[in-house]
C-alpha cells in the first residue's frame, strides 16, 4: 500500500510512515518529514540567574492572587488571636480548615464585590464583658466597616 504525504507532496509506501501514537492507523506525514519538524518538548536551558529571576516572578505572581491573600489574612488573624490567648489549643485540622475557609470566603466575596470583607468575630476575642474564642463557630463573613463600628461590643 502506498500513502500520499501531504507535507512533501510524495507518494510514499506505507512502510515510509510512523505508526500514529493517539489511534490505530498510519500519521499524516513520511519520518522524514516528521523528522524534520522541530521538536516542542526541548525548553531552552536558562542560567542559573534566568531561573532566580523566573522563581522571583511566579512567586509575585503568586502572591497577588487571592488565595494567597486570603491564606495571609487567616494567618494574621490566627496570630493576632493566638496573642490575645483565644485560640485553644484542642483546635482539630478540620476547625483549622474551617477557620480557613472562612478567610477564603470572605476574600473571594471582597473580589466579586469589590468591598472589603472580614471575617468578624461574634463575641469579641476581647470584649468589656467576655472574652470570645478564635473558632470557627465565633466567626461570621461581613463588610470592613461593620466590623470596626462594633466596637467590640457585645449585642444582645
Ligand atoms: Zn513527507
């Protein structure tokens, strides 16, 4: 059986052509031409320096997304509260997990309103009357400046 390739115009035998890799059957163009394609996979090999550069830019690049901000916020909080001794210490992964998702909710509403969102505590972490807890059953998603306007307060 011969086959027509259609990348040098030749009408070659079958045997001139490589075996397609994705299905059963014969690939478009003879080895030669395939071949002689040049190959996409080879990266070009960066210096050292290129490579720092490059690390440098996707870890900015990184840091700008919202995950990342929503990660530090939980991470600020966590350590503003485990300051004011409000985090206990029998928190499991999974109220971790929580906290955190509170974090990333309240980022990702930010970003689909454009207002400041925080994650507020319920019964403040320091109250005049009590003391609230930095859990995740204390926490509630609401707008920045309802949260500085309480005033840690307690309502009832
Ligand atoms: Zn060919």
């Amino acid at each position: 059986m011969a086959k027509f390739c259609n990348k040098c115009q030749q009408t070659l035998e079958d045997s001139s052509f490589n075996k397609r890799a994705d299905r059963p059957g014969l690939r478009a163009h003879c080895r030669k031409c395939c071949a002689k394609r040049p190959s996409r996979r080879k990266k070009p090999i960066m210096t050292p320096e290129q490579r720092k550069e490059s690390q440098r830019l996707a870890r900015k690049r990184y840091n700008e997304t919202k995950e990342r901000k929503a990660k530090q916020a939980a991470y600020e909080a966590h350590r503003r509260a485990a300051k004011l001794k409000a985090t206990p210490k029998w928190l499991t992964e999974t109220h971790l997990a929580h906290i955190a998702a509170y974090y990333e909710c309240a980022a990702a509403i930010s970003a689909y309103l454009g207002t400041q969102m925080d994650v507020d505590h319920i019964v403040p972490l320091k109250g005049k009357e009590v003391c609230g807890l930095h859990v995740p059953w204390n926490m509630q998603v609401m707008q920045h400046i309802g949260n500085v306007s309480k005033n840690n307060k307690l309502e009832s």
